[in-house]
C-alpha cells in the first residue's frame, strides 16, 4: 500500500516544521551530531532552515543557508530541530567540499521526498 500525494505531503508538512536547523558534517552521522564540523573565525554554527508547502510528495527549502566553515571535507547536511543539541530527524549527502582555509558553504536547494 502507499500513499497519496496528499497523505506524503501530510507528513512532509510536519516533517518540515520540526526541522528547523540544518548542520555539516566531515563523514556519516549515524544518528546524531558525529562528525558535525566546529571551530573556525568566525565560527561554525547550524543555520534555520524555511520550507515551502509540501506538492506532489516533497517539500523544498525556500531559503539558502550559508555556513562558516573550517578547514576540513564536507559530506552530510544534518536536520536538527534546533540550533544546538535538539532532536536529530536525518541527514543527506552534499556535494563533497575541500576547504583548505577558513570559507563559506552554501546549500543552494534542498528537499525532502516520500516515494513509494
């Protein structure tokens, strides 16, 4: 059995309004903050995530969230329900980023998908 769209996007709604931070990470999560990257001038911090309404089984990011970031490669992009500690939801591959000094990375579109 599934779903229709209009049950996924029931979901995706509730999901999107507890995820309200997104983090990066060096490597897998595995079901926490493993990993996530600190440090840096200025430093590291997770950033608010918006998302539009949930159409057709996905909901969208509806902004674009720019970390500071230290030296080092970044993998994974963390949902989190707030800016620290909070409840992790999941996580998704980025394209990977090698940052030999300090920068900027910024998550230019992003969504969330229930298929099946």
């Amino acid at each position: 059995m599934g779903l229709a769209d209009t049950g996924k996007n029931v979901g995706l709604n509730a999901i999107a309004a507890a995820i309200t931070h997104l983090s990066l990470h060096t490597d897998a999560i595995g079901g926490g903050s493993a990993n996530e990257a600190t440090g840096g001038s200025p430093a590291y911090a997770r950033k608010a995530a918006t998302w539009g309404a949930a159409a057709t089984g996905t909901v969208s990011l509806t902004n674009q969230p720019v970390f500071d970031v230290p030296v080092g490669t970044y993998r994974r992009v963390g949902f989190y329900s707030a800016i620290t500690g909070g409840t992790y939801y999941g996580d998704g591959d980025i394209t990977d980023e090698v940052f030999a000094a300090q920068g900027t990375y910024t998550i230019t579109s992003g969504s969330i998908s229930i298929t099946g």
